[in-house]
C-alpha cells in the first residue's frame, strides 16, 4: 500500500517595512503533522551568488519545514528583490535586517530553539549577527571564514571575465585585485561584475575575521564540499573550533561531496549538502 502524500509545507511572500524601505521575505510556516522543532534565519550569499543558491536554498527551507521547523528567508537591504541598490548597501544595515527578522520569525517559533543559517558570505555574516543576538545555532554551508578571501575572490573573477571579453589584440589593461582595491581606495565606488561596491562595505567586509569574532556558546554545523583539498578544510575547522571552543562554542565538522552550485555556471543542486543537512536537523537523509 503506498502512503499517503503529505501536503507541501505552506509559504508566504512578503515584504518586511524595514528602514530604508521594505525587505523581500518568504516564509516557511512549519508543516502542521510535524512537532515544532524551533525556527531557521536563512542568511543568503553575496552579489550574484545570492540568485545561483536560490533554488538549493528553497529546498532546503522546504525540508526543514517539512520536519516541523519555521523558515525564514530574507533578501538583505540592497539585494535580490529587496529595495535599495547594493551601493548603498552596508554591513551594520544588513545585521539590523537580521535582527528584525530574526524577531519577527521568533514570535512565531513559539519560543524554540533558534539557528541562522548562512551560505558562503552569509556564513560569516551569519557568525558575525549570532555575536549580538540571541540564538541556539548556526549552520554554515561553504563559508567564507574571512571576509577579504570573499571579496578578493570576487574581484579575481570580475578580472577574469574581463580577460575572457577582452581583444587579444590589444594590451591588457585589466589590472590586479590590488590595483582594483587602489581604485575604490581613490574613488569610494567600484563597478564589479555589474555591481557598486562602496568602500565602507568592502571595508567592514575586509575586517570580519570569523575566528577572532566572540562567538557566544551555541552549536555551529559547518557543511562544507572537498573543495579546497579535504585535509585544509579539516585543518582549517580544527584550529577553529580551539578558538571557539574557549568562548564556548563548539563547532560540529562535515565534509561532503558536491558541486559548487553557488558558482557562475548554470542553476544546479548538490544532494549530498541536502541529506547531509537534512540528515543533522531533521532527522532524515
């Protein structure tokens, strides 16, 4: 006999009147057959990582909710269908978003438990946020452990999609990430893949240190692909956990195969980080 189907979980767009302006949000009301397990802060990535994660994040959000969990995704001040242009965009507005959220969505976990949930520079934001707001948790997929790895990285691409479109007939006049950090120095504005990036928030960016942050005593699940090589990521987890593990926290470690789905090719999915994650919170792989 073949069980019965269980209806999707209910979601509900909206928009969050936060000043400046309004935050496009969806929400992920826990399944009604499901215990209430708490709540879920989702912190998306940066620039157009933000739009390739979309998908991976609505899954995921949809099995959570599934197993009784409330789900809130928020698109930050400046990003995705939220108001504001990323160049107005700044570190301390984005955490102000999160902690109003983060409020919002606690009146309706009941009181349970509540964990943020980052990608790649949402990790960091993610960790940075927990260290002044009241949470239980933080699950982090793929972060950036340094903020001028992220934006370093961004710059390194922006010049090589300039150097796929450029004429090789003509001198590269491309210049370096240095050279690019040196113009937004002088001009306060840099133009990078399509968007503006003000100086104040490259340099709030640029100065987040995730292992120097006071992380307060919660669980962090790091979920993180074997790219780079396995052996540096657990390196790099276990000289992190020492630190927080001073302050508290403990931090929970777990490599899994996968496809950068963030990345700059086509939208795609990553099953493992799904019944990794799924595997951790819900109970189910």
């Amino acid at each position: 006999m073949n069980a019965p189907l269980l209806p999707l979980p209910r979601v509900y767009p909206f928009f969050f009147d936060v000043d400046p302006g309004t935050r496009f949000s969806l929400y992920h009301a826990p399944a009604p057959q499901a215990r209430a397990r708490g709540a879920i802060l989702y912190v998306h990535p940066f620039a157009d990582e933000l739009n390739k994660a979309r998908r991976m994040a609505t899954l995921q959000a949809r099995r959570f909710a599934a197993a009784g969990y409330a789900v809130l995704q928020i698109d930050l001040f400046g990003c995705g269908d939220s108001c504001g242009d990323l160049s107005l965009a700044r570190w301390d507005i984005w955490k102000r978003d999160l902690a109003v959220a983060r409020a919002w969505l606690g009146e309706r976990a009941g009181g349970g438990p509540m964990h943020l949930w980052g990608l790649r520079l949402g990790g960091l934001l993610a960790l940075d946020a927990a260290c002044t707001m009241a949470v239980d948790g933080v699950i982090l997929w793929q972060p950036f452990l340094n903020g001028r790895t992220c934006i370093s990285q961004f710059l390194r691409q922006d010049l090589a999609a300039r150097m796929r479109g450029a004429d090789p007939a003509e001198p590269s006049l491309l210049g370096t990430t240095g050279q690019l950090r040196a113009e937004l120095g002088m001009r306060g504005m840099l133009e990078v893949g399509g968007y503006e990036l003000a100086a104040p928030l490259v340099h709030a960016i640029d100065a987040c240190d995730a292992a120097a942050l006071p992380l307060p005593p919660c669980q962090v699940h790091w979920f993180a692909s074997g790219s780079p090589a396995p052996q540096r990521l657990a390196a790099s987890a276990a000289r992190i956990a020492r630190r927080w593990s001073a302050r508290g926290a403990t931090l929970h470690f777990h490599p899994i195969e996968g496809a950068p789905f963030w990345g700059p090719n086509e939208i795609a999915e990553c099953p493992a980080l799904l019944a990794a994650t799924s595997a951790v919170f819900t109970g189910e792989g």
